[in-house]
C-alpha cells in the first residue's frame, strides 16, 4: 500500500513542476508581449504626433489614400 501511495505522491510532484514550470513559460511570453506592446504604443503616438499640423507646417500629413486617382 505504501507504494502506491508513493506513486501517487511522485505522480502528483511530477505533475506539479510541470506546471510550474509551464507557468514560468507563460510568464516570460506575456512579459515579451507587454514590451512589444509598449514599443507599438509609442510608435502609435509617435505617429499621431507627426501627423499632427503644426505651426512650423501648416500642411496636414496626407494619405495617399486620400487622393483620388487621375483617371477618376
């Protein structure tokens, strides 16, 4: 009986660090997220800032999708 209940145990400790160490992974690949995340927001502002008219350019930045094609 004894062994079984030890097999029982190491199965469960098995199981255990397993997960620990899959929760570990996920940590690493939520916190890589967050920076890219990070990064893609100041790009993002940094972006809507240029886009921004300003005194020096009294020209709005312009998308060339907003201009209609000549054949138009």
């Amino acid at each position: 009986m004894d062994t079984d209940v030890d097999a029982r145990l190491t199965e469960l400790e098995i199981k255990a660090a397993l997960a620990e160490d899959l929760v570990d992974k996920l940590n690493e690949v939520i916190v890589r997220q967050q920076e890219q995340i990070d990064l893609l927001m100041r790009e993002v502002a940094r972006l809507a800032r240029r886009a921004e008219p300003s005194g020096d350019d009294p020209a709005p930045f312009r998308s060339l999708r907003d201009e209609i094609p000549p054949h138009y």
